[in-house]
C-alpha cells in the first residue's frame, strides 16, 4: 500500500513541473509551499522554473511525507515486537495488545513482552511431593529418606514407626524404621532354637554336625536323628557316643590253629600253616589234615610212592613183557635189537611183544655151506682133503680161499691141472705140452681167441672132459 502511494506522488510532481516549467516561459509568479498544497517535502517546482522545499513531518514518530502531505503509518503490536499491555502507535494513539494469561504467575513485562515469576519449594516452604511453579513446570521438591518408614505428609515429612507384629517380628531388637528400637523378645522353644531375623527358628543338628555315625539323637529341634547303623564290618557296633568301633576276633577266641581268617573287621588273622606232611592242609574249621595220595591221584602204575601223609603206596610191578620195567611210576618197556640179542638171521621177538626180523645167512659161493642156527648165521667150513683137491686154489666154502698146492710143481712132474685134479698120463701130457703156454693162464684167456684151438687140442688128447674142464677155467 506504501508502494503504490509513493509511486502516485511521483507521479503528481512530475505533471506539477511541467505545467510550471510551462508557465515559467511566459513569465510567471512563482508559488508557494501553501499555494502549491504541498506540506512537506523537497523538489516541488514553484510554477516558475524553480523548486520548493516544504520541510518534513515530524508530528509523530510514525509521521512520512505522502506526495507532499504529511501522513502516519500507525505502529501494529507484531509490528512493534508486542505481546502484551498498551503501547503509542507512533501516530498519537496507542495499542492495546493484550494480557499475559497463559499461566497462573504469568505478568506482562517491560516492554511488552509476556513473563513468569517462578516459585520454588524453598519459596512455598516445601520440603517433599511435587508442585507446580507457576509457571507450567512441575518438579519435586525431594523424597523422606531419613527412615524406612518417612513419608510426605502434605509437603512435609513425617515418619510412621513399625512395630514388631508390623514386622512381622517375635524375636531380637528391631528397627521402628522411624530412628527407634523395638525388643521383639527371644527363642527358647527347643535347645536349638535360634532368632533369624527377628523371626523365631531352630536350626536343627545333623549327623555329622554332632559328629556321630550311628544310632538315634535328638535334633534339638523336637526331631530325632537317625544317624544308621555299623556295617562295615561283621564286629562293628555302635559305641555310647554315637561312633561306630569293632571288636576284632583272635586265632583263639576263633578256635583256629591254621589259615588266615578275617579279624571281623576288615583284617586278616595269620593262624600259622600245616607243614607236617606233603599234602598237608588247613581245613574249613581252622585245623590241619592231611589228604592222602592214591596211585591213581599220582598217575602212577607202578613202583613205591608217599601217599604225602607219611605212608607208602604200592603201585604195583610191570610184567606185561619181559622187557618190561617201571619208569618214574609208569610201565615202559624197551624193545630188543638184532644187534643187542646178538642175532643175524630169522625171526625173534623183541621182548615187548614185537618181532624182530634179523636177515638171512648169504647162501652161494663162497658160502655155499652157510646156515641160520638159533638166529645165527654159521658155516661149516671144507678143508683141500675134504674136496679131494691136491693141488691149486678153492673154496671152502664159507667165503676163505685154500690153497691145494701149486701148478708149477704139478707140470714139472708131467700132469696138467683140470679142476683142481693133478693128472700124469701120457695123454695128458701130450695135450698139455700143445697148450703148456696156455696152461698157466687159462682162467684169464680161455674166453680169448685161442680157446677152440686150445680146447680142440684138449679134446684130442684128454676127450671132452679135459676140454670142458678148460673151459670152465
């Protein structure tokens, strides 16, 4: 609105200075500040070529120069940063922009904006609970701590004592929770009775606690304990104090020469040994036996033994064979050899219920008068007188050779020698001059190729005999 009033006294001044600037041309009189209307204001023309200058407004603060007339803008609460009270609008009036009434102890204050007097609990004399200031705000003004039982009464502290049935209590000295002490009595119902917290209990004993281990106590606390029995071992008993103990036995009071059995609690008695015999024992009732042995315990057939309980057994003699004996307690029996019986030849036992076969006599040259005799090879040996033989090598027939006499002398005196028979005819002579350089080594050479001439001159002169005899050499 300010803007487009401005822009019209312009607008004026401008059309005024031309109808003067005009005026002035023809020789004018000049105007004045009230003949021109103007009332405030600089740069007006006077009609005549000149300017006016018609002062300022300066009536009210709020006083400013429209177009040459003095105007006023009156001042608006908002516009004066107002919030409440009256205030001059700059114009000669004022302007009333209200009151301070958003809280109880709000005011309006200088210059004119809404305040808050704020009241403290030291102020209002508080000393717990909440209040408010005034002034929208609430706070607190502080707790009763000083006892258990403190509390806000109004705005003060106050404090409400307890008592024992309050609290629940029947023993002991107690708080009042109010800076007091309350004697709530004692426990004396049972021996162990005892005040917890102000509250009568009993705290009852235990086993261990009394410091027994069997039997039946009070608990002092009108209970009974049952604090077991002594099984530890088959003795143990139960002592006047409530401990458990054990009456250990003896090898007397047991009745026991030997063995170890048990004390009866938890030991071992050493009654001694039996030692009197081999077999020798400790019986189930504590005395020394003896078990006798038998041949058949021992695994023995024969032969003398201790029964191990201070006898002799006899276990009988091995007969079963001839070569029967007894070994260590059992029959054995060692069999016989050809060679130990000294035997070579035939059948014969061994002497534990076998048979030996002992070989044959060797039969044939030069043993052709071998024989087994009870199991024994022999030979009748033949002498050179029991062959007929005078002369040259034979056998005697059990393997040795004899010497019958020689060749040589035998052909110096004219014979030849056919099959270890000396023969001095003249036949004999005769052929034996054909072959005398054969003669001596016939046995080697009548396989040779001299043999038919030998023998055919053989044969002439002694016939087929002497031949065959050459033969055979």
């Amino acid at each position: 609105m300010c803007w487009v009033k401005v822009g019209l006294a312009w607008f004026k001044l401008i059309f005024t200075v031309a109808l003067v600037d005009g005026a002035a041309a023809a020789g004018c009189v000049p105007k004045t500040c009230a003949t021109a209307g103007r009332q405030c204001g600089s740069g007006w023309t006077d009609g005549c070529s000149g300017t006016l200058n018609c002062g300022s407004c300066t009536k009210y603060p709020n006083s400013f120069c429209n177009y040459g007339t003095c105007d006023c803008n009156p001042s608006t609460c908002a516009g004066l940063f107002r919030t409440c009270g009256s205030e001059s609008n700059g114009c000669g009036g004022s302007v009333s922009c209200g009151t301070c009434t958003k809280f109880p102890n709000s005011y309006c204050h200088s210059p004119g904006w809404c305040g808050c007097v704020y009241e403290t609990c030291a102020g209002t004399g508080r000393t717990c609970g909440s209040m408010t200031d005034g002034c929208g705000n609430t706070f607190s003004c502080g707790s009763c701590t000083d006892y258990s039982n403190s509390y806000c009464s109004g705005s003060t502290c106050a404090c409400n004592p307890s008592t024992c049935s309050s609290l629940g209590k029947n023993c002991g000295s107690q708080s009042n929770n109010c800076g007091g002490t309350l004697n709530c009595g004692s426990c004396t119902t049972y021996p162990n009775s005892v005040c917890n917290s102000g509250v009568c209990g009993c705290t009852a004993s235990t086993c261990s606690s009394l410091g027994k281990s069997c039997g039946s106590w009070s608990n002092g606390c009108g209970g009974t304990l049952s604090c077991g029995s002594c099984t530890a071992y088959s003795n143990s008993y139960c002592t006047s104090s409530g401990w458990c103990d054990c009456s250990a036995y003896s090898c007397a009071s047991l009745g026991r020469s030997c063995g170890s059995p048990s004390n009866g609690c938890g030991g071992t008695l050493s009654c001694g040994t039996c030692t009197a015999y081999p077999n020798s024992y400790c019986s189930s009732g504590g005395s020394c036996a003896c078990s006798t042995s038998s041949c058949g315990s021992l695994g023995k057939t024969c032969g003398s033994f201790s029964d191990g309980c201070g006898s002799t057994l006899n276990c009988g003699s091995c007969t079963a064979f001839p070569n029967s004996y007894c070994n260590g307690g059992t029959c054995a029996c060692q069999a016989s050899t050809c060679a130990s019986l000294g035997k070579n030849c035939g059948s014969v036992s061994d002497g534990c219920g076998g048979t030996l076969n002992c070989g044959t006599c060797q039969a044939g040259a030069p043993y052709p008068n071998s024989s087994c005799s009870n199991n024994v090879c022999q030979c009748a040996a033949t002498s050179c007188l029991g062959l007929g033989l005078n002369c040259g090598p034979s056998y005697d027939g059990c393997g040795t050779t004899l010497n019958c006499g020689t060749l040589a002398n035998v052909v110096a005196a004219g014979a030849v020698w056919v099959r270890g028979a000396c023969l001095a005819s003249a036949t004999v002579q005769r052929a034996a001059a054909a072959v005398r350089d054969r003669s001596a080594v016939f046995a080697e050479r009548c396989a040779r190729a001299g043999l038919a001439c030998a023998r055919a001159a053989v044969a002439v002169a002694i016939g087929e005999r002497g031949a065959a005899a050459a033969v055979q050499c």
